[in-house]
C-alpha cells in the first residue's frame, strides 16, 4: 500500500464521524483479542504436538501398571491427564475397599477416562468462542457503520440539494471503512477458529483411542 493512500486512509478515518469511529474502536478491541488468542493457540498446539512426542516416548515400553507410577512431563497435556485420571480412580477405589466385579471396576475406569478426555478438551476449546463470535459479528458491525455513513451521506444530499459527486463521494469513502475494517477483523478469526478446531478434533480422536487402548492394557495386566 503506498503513502498517500495510508495518508488517505488514515485522513478518512479522522474525519469519518462519532458513530463510525466508535465502530472501528470495537473492531480494533476485538481484532486484538483476536489475534492474542490466535497467538497463543499457536504456541499451546505446537506445545502440545512436541508434548505428546515426549510422553509417547516415555511410555513406550512401559506396562500399564508401570506408566501409572511414572512422572510424566506436562501435567495439563490431555494424555497426562487421562493416565492421573485413571491413577486417582483406582487409588480412591481402593481405599474404598468396595467390592466390585473386574467388569465394573475397568467401566469406571473407562468413564474415568472419559471424563479427563471432556475436562482436557474444555480446557483447551476455552476463548475459541470468542473467535467465532469474533467471525460472526464484525461484518456486521462494519455493515452497521456503512449504512450509518451512507444514511449520513443522503442527508448531506438533502442539505445541499444536490447529488454532486464531490459531496457524496467522502461520506461513501468514509462509509466503506468500517465494512473493510468488519472483515479484515472476521477473516483472520474465521480462519483460525475452523483450523484449531480441526486440530481439536484430530487431538480427541488420539487422546481417546489412547485412553481406550490403556484401559484394555491394564485389564490384561491385572
């Protein structure tokens, strides 16, 4: 983008009214939060990726028993969670000391898992709704202070009783701002939002067939 368009942009957003720079206030707050989430989603999912090398690895050549009593890197990682969840249902299981059949005891096992499958998850999905809502109502925010800024530029034509284009032209200009502003904010979250909840989907198809294969090691072990 050359000079003197950023100069026309910018002379545009500074004589464009109150309604619409209250606008282009909002999008910028939500583009900011936008793009932090986005940040910092980046740097989770990458951490993750190389966290589940690790602790694969880890485990590898352990047996169910042994890789309950391992210390396993990255406590808050979905597989280190599923592997605490199912060491603290047969810890408190036992102390318990109820008797119950080999079949129900590996079902709490399993729906122990499942619930560390729900609770990692939740807590990776957390602020990807605010992507979404990001995505959905910035376009319409620009749109509001488009047709704000059109409806401004009738009524300039109503007080000079003309159509003249020099007088419409700056209010459309001024108009338009806000419409590119709602998508420049919604695309990037669009984007984001449908790429990291691909990527959740792949990590809790892993995470639960990894759950679902230790559950089976353990009852062939015990």
């Amino acid at each position: 983008m050359s000079g003197s368009m950023l100069s026309n942009l910018w002379q545009m957003i500074a004589t464009s009214g109150f309604f619409g720079k209250a606008i282009l206030l909002v999008l910028l707050a939500l583009s900011g939060y936008s793009w932090a989430i986005i940040i910092s989603k980046i740097r989770r999912f990458k951490k993750l990726s190389s966290g589940s090398s690790k602790i694969l690895h880890l485990i590898g050549n352990h047996r169910g028993v042994e890789i309950l009593r391992l210390s396993l890197p990255m406590r808050d990682h979905p597989i280190s969670m599923v592997i605490e969840g199912i060491r603290q249902e047969m810890t408190s299981s036992g102390e318990r000391g109820e008797e119950t059949t080999r079949a129900a005891f590996f079902e709490g096992l399993s729906q122990r898992a499942e619930c560390a499958i729900e609770e990692a998850l939740e807590r990776e999905e957390r602020s990807l709704d605010f992507l979404a809502m990001t995505a959905s109502i910035s376009p319409f925010l620009g749109l509001l202070g488009t047709v704000w800024g059109i409806t401004q530029s009738f009524w300039e034509i109503g007080q000079h009783s003309s159509a003249n284009i020099a007088i419409v032209a700056p209010g459309l200009a001024e108009a338009l701002i806000t419409t590119i502003a709602g998508l420049v904010v919604a695309i990037p979250a669009a984007i984001a939002f449908n790429l990291f909840t691909s990527k959740l989907r792949v990590i809790a198809s892993d995470v639960s067939s990894f759950g679902k294969r230790f559950v089976n090691q353990l009852k062939r072990e015990i």
